[in-house]
C-alpha cells in the first residue's frame, strides 16, 4: 500500500469521529465551535500521528510484509 493509499484510510478512519464531535456541538449545544482553525489543526496532527504510528506498528510486528 502506498503513503497516500494509507493516509487516506486513516483519515476516513478520523472522519466518523469528527462528524460526531461536530454533529454534538451544532445540534445538541447549538454552538459554533470557538476557535475552529485551532480544532482543524489539532485533527490534522492527530491524523498525521496516527498515520505514522501505525505505519511504525506495521513495520514492527510484520516486517515480512511490504
């Protein structure tokens, strides 16, 4: 699997987490989010730490596999 490939399916994996966290703050508090660059970006790392991580992971414990 390439580094997009991979990437990508962390991110659809982040997404379902998001959407709740963000469908709570509109429809149950009914707030905007304060300070919505500063969440965006913490998702962003969150999605590249956990991308990284999990390729270390792979790595690790399979290293037979490509």
């Amino acid at each position: 699997m390439t580094l997009i490939a991979t990437f990508w399916g962390t991110l659809l994996d982040i997404l379902p987490i998001a959407a709740i966290i963000f469908g709570f703050q509109y429809l149950v508090i009914r707030r905007p989010v304060k300070r919505l660059s500063q969440v965006l970006t913490g998702f962003s790392w969150y999605g590249l730490g956990s991308h990284f991580s999990w390729l270390v992971w792979n790595k690790r414990c399979f290293p037979w596999v490509s």
